[in-house]
C-alpha cells in the first residue's frame, strides 16, 4: 500500500509541474523621423508567467531609435509582454490644441523571448508589427509583419490591458 502511496506522490509532482526558463532580450525599434523618439515613452503589457527584468532602453536621437536590452523569466508557452510605444503629440483643431497620443505596437506571437538583429521600423503606415516564430520542419523561423493598424490582426494576437507598466 505505502508503495503505491509513493508512486502517486511521484506521478503527481511529475505531472503537474511547469517548464520555465530565461534568457536575454534585444531589439532595436527605429521610428519615422515625423516621431521623434524624444516624445516616445515605451510600456508593457504585463504578462503571467513572462516577466521582464533589468530593462533597459537605449535611445539614440541621431538615428532616431531606441534599442531595449534586459532578461525575462518565463513560463513556457507564455508569449514575450506587448510593447507599446506611445508618441506624445499635439493637433491643432478650430484654433484649439489637443494632445494626440499615436501608439506603435510590437506584439510577439509563440515566442517566450526576442532577439532580432535587424531593426524593426515603424511609420504612419506600420504601426504594428508583429513578430511570429513559425516551426519549418525541425527549425523555427521568424516571421515579421506588419500592419497600419489592430484592426488586421486575429483578437487572439492581440492582448489588451487595463494596465501598462512604463519603462524608462
């Protein structure tokens, strides 16, 4: 009796346990030069199981880019946090002033990390840009999209928040 009280003990623990992992992240956003990164103020959607550590965002006016470097701890399966990068702006309307915010999204799709060598570029028209890891045969392959708006993208590619955590 008390070995198959143990054996169950085994399978349970076996069983209900979690893969996780970390790693190190890096990526280089460039911006229209119509959004000076100056104005730019970066977020994340928190995610469970996927949280960011040692963030830190390198802006660089000349090129007008802002390169991010940190670490996540994720659990496996749990996609890379959205980023949000909010441009803070002003219209002028009938002789009145409104602040107008224009938000760029970096959303990733079956990725736990991200690490991308080439810049990702965002303008009027490529305002979101997704970045999807596919499995050709027995390599994965990254995939990059873009899109002028969350309108062309599936609701399940796309998280929303009642709250962002800022990055500086």
């Amino acid at each position: 009796m008390m070995k198959v009280f143990f054996v169950c003990i085994l399978f349970s623990i076996q069983s209900w346990s979690q893969a996780s992992g970390s790693s190190e992240f890096f990526f280089t956003l460039l911006f229209d030069l119509k959004y000076p990164v100056e104005k730019i103020k970066l977020y994340v959607h928190e995610k469970n199981g996927n949280s960011l550590e040692n963030v830190l965002c390198i802006t660089d006016k000349e090129t007008n880019s802002i390169t991010v470097i940190g670490g996540n701890h994720y659990i496996v399966g749990a996609r890379f946090p959205t980023l949000v990068c909010v441009y803070e702006g002003f219209v002028y309307r009938k002789d009145m002033v409104f602040e107008k915010n224009t938000l760029f999204y970096l959303i990733t799709n079956g990725m736990e990390s991200l690490s991308l060598e080439e810049p990702l570029f965002f303008s009027e028209k490529s305002k979101v840009i997704e970045v999807k890891r596919r499995q050709k045969g027995e390599t994965f392959q990254t995939e990059i999209l873009k899109h002028n708006d969350l309108q062309f993208l599936p609701m399940p590619s796309v998280d929303i928040t009642t709250e962002m955590l800022r990055l500086n």
